[in-house]
C-alpha cells in the first residue's frame, strides 16, 4: 500500500489520483482516506473538526457545548448582541452591591440605547416584531418567519419602504413567504391577522414581487387539501382520497381554469361524502370562502368525468 508524501486538501479529493476511481472511503480510525478500488492512501493525517469533548445525550450535549444561539433573520441584529439580564448577580452567583448595581443599571441602559442605534435598525427592530406578531396569530411555521424576514431585509436594502406602512410591508412579505414555500394562506386571512385592509396587502405584495423580481408559483389546489381538512376536523383518509381525486381530475385536465380552492373544497366535499363522514357544501364553502354554487359547479364536474356513483 503506497502512500503520499504531502497529504492533499480532504475537501477536494474526488478520485483516486493512482487508479482515477471515485470509490473513496474515508477511516476515521486512522485518519485517512483510501481508494477502495486499489487500496491507495490519498489523504493522511485528517484534522477532525469536531469538538474536543463527547456527549452521551442531548442533555449532555448541551451543558458542555460553547457556542451561542445560532443565527436568526427575525431579530434585528440577527441575535448576534450581547444582553445583559437582570438578575444582578455575577458570575458565581453572588448578589451586587449597591455601588456595581447602579454601574450595571448605566450599562443595560447604554446597552438597550446602543443597540438599535439609527432610524434603518428601528425600522427593521419594530417590522420583524410585527412579522413575528402576525406568524404566531396565523400559526405559521418557522421557515414562512425566517423567508419573510430576509423578504422585509431585501426590500429595506433596495429602498423600497419610503413613503408605505410598515404594517402594510410585513403583511405582503408573509403572503409571498406563504407563496414561495407552498403554504395555502389568503389574502384575507393575512389582512385580518395584521388588522389592515386587504387592498393595501394586495397593492404591496403586488409593489414587492415587480421591484425584487420575484417568481411566485401559482398554488395548486391539493395544498388547500390539508387546511380544509384541518378545520373541518375530519379523518386522514379524507385526505388521501381528496388528493386521489385532484391526481386524477389533473391527468383529465378538469383543473385547468378553475380556482384552486373551488377544486379543493369540492375534491373533500366528495371524499367526506365516500367515507361516510358527510359535511355539507356550506360548511365547506365557508371555510374554503367560496360560494355553494362553485362547489356544486364544481362537484358536478368531477363527480360526472370521474364516474362516481354517490348516493346523497
């Protein structure tokens, strides 16, 4: 077994420099990486990155680790500021005197002033606050927070806020988190949980996908699927059969020029009905916000291309 002189770069070893076989193996035990073809060393002497310590669970790990809370796009600072609690005690645990109280009373102040120091950081403090807010009244994951939160960021880069509501930002920047990630949420339900009106999320959502030439996919009706049935409470197998139905309805290309939540209500409004666990169309269309006749429309369509046979 034959091995080299000056070990190369680990990160960009992608064949075997003897053989050219990309068959690698790296030997955490002796630090090496081997050509599994010709048993050729490419690299010795491998430095592991990894901490000096080891853990045996999660509490463990966390105790000896040393690093800080990782990097967030919702706080201003992007959580990478130093805060100074107040418990006022030191290091060990001991209480303050009066006299290191007072001193530490000027730092926190100095500290919270220092903090957010110009107009741009208050801006940005008091918008991630309110895409924060608006998140957690609409029970949005924490990706939708951190994709509108780096939304907001580009638009306060390219100057786009001058002369619009913040409210009116925010809110259009979580509707386009919504849009880009697939997650069915309205117009409506946005402008209610920001309390503004929905003209003015239409016109700023419209204002941000033109100036930071966003692509936005178009929704598709099986992500309304899971909401509905959600609210409805209704089983899985509701579900699974909703989203059998729009599988097949867009192989016959009956979704084509109909709304998405039109297809969707009448897509679960069949399955309830298959599976016994009956909702009416008003139910239905007033959590889909939809009219009963789309769904009737809509129903009748899929129920006389698909062949069902339902017995009402």
């Amino acid at each position: 077994m034959s091995r080299e002189k000056f070990p190369l770069q680990p990160s960009r070893v992608q064949q075997c420099p003897e053989c050219g076989s990309s068959r690698l193996m790296r030997d955490y035990e002796c630090a090496e990486i081997v050509c599994m073809s010709c048993g050729f060393v490419v690299a010795a002497k491998l430095t592991n990155q990894g901490p000096e310590w080891r853990a045996f669970d999660a509490e463990q790990r966390q105790k000896r680790t040393r690093v800080g809370a990782p990097l967030t796009f919702t706080i201003h600072d992007k959580g990478l500021s130093t805060m100074i609690d107040w418990h006022d005690r030191d290091i060990y645990g001991k209480r303050l005197s009066a006299g290191q109280k007072a001193q530490i009373y000027r730092l926190r102040k100095w500290q919270r002033r220092i903090r957010v120091s110009d107009a741009t950081e208050r801006n940005l403090a008091f918008a991630l606050s309110e895409i924060s807010k608006i998140s957690n009244a609409l029970s949005l994951p924490k990706n939708i927070l951190e994709t509108a939160s780096v939304i907001y960021r580009k638009a306060v880069k390219e100057r786009l806020i001058r002369g619009r509501s913040i409210q009116g930002v925010t809110a259009a920047a979580i509707y386009v988190a919504c849009r880009q990630c697939g997650l069915a949420r309205t117009l409506e339900e946005i402008a209610q949980a920001s309390n503004i009106n929905k003209k003015e999320v239409g016109r700023s959502y419209r204002f941000l996908v033109k100036e930071l030439n966003y692509f936005i996919p178009p929704l598709k009706p099986s992500q309304y699927i899971a909401k509905f049935s959600n609210q409805l409470t209704m089983q899985g197998k509701v579900e699974e059969i909703a989203h059998k139905i729009l599988v097949t309805a867009k192989e016959l290309r009956l979704t084509s020029g109909r709304g998405p939540t039109g297809i969707a209500a009448a897509a679960s409004y069949i399955a309830s009905v298959l599976t016994g666990e009956r909702k009416t169309q008003r139910e239905i269309a007033e959590i889909a916000q939809v009219t009963e006749v789309t769904i009737r429309n809509r129903y009748k369509e899929l129920v006389e291309r698909l062949l069902f046979v339902i017995t009402l």
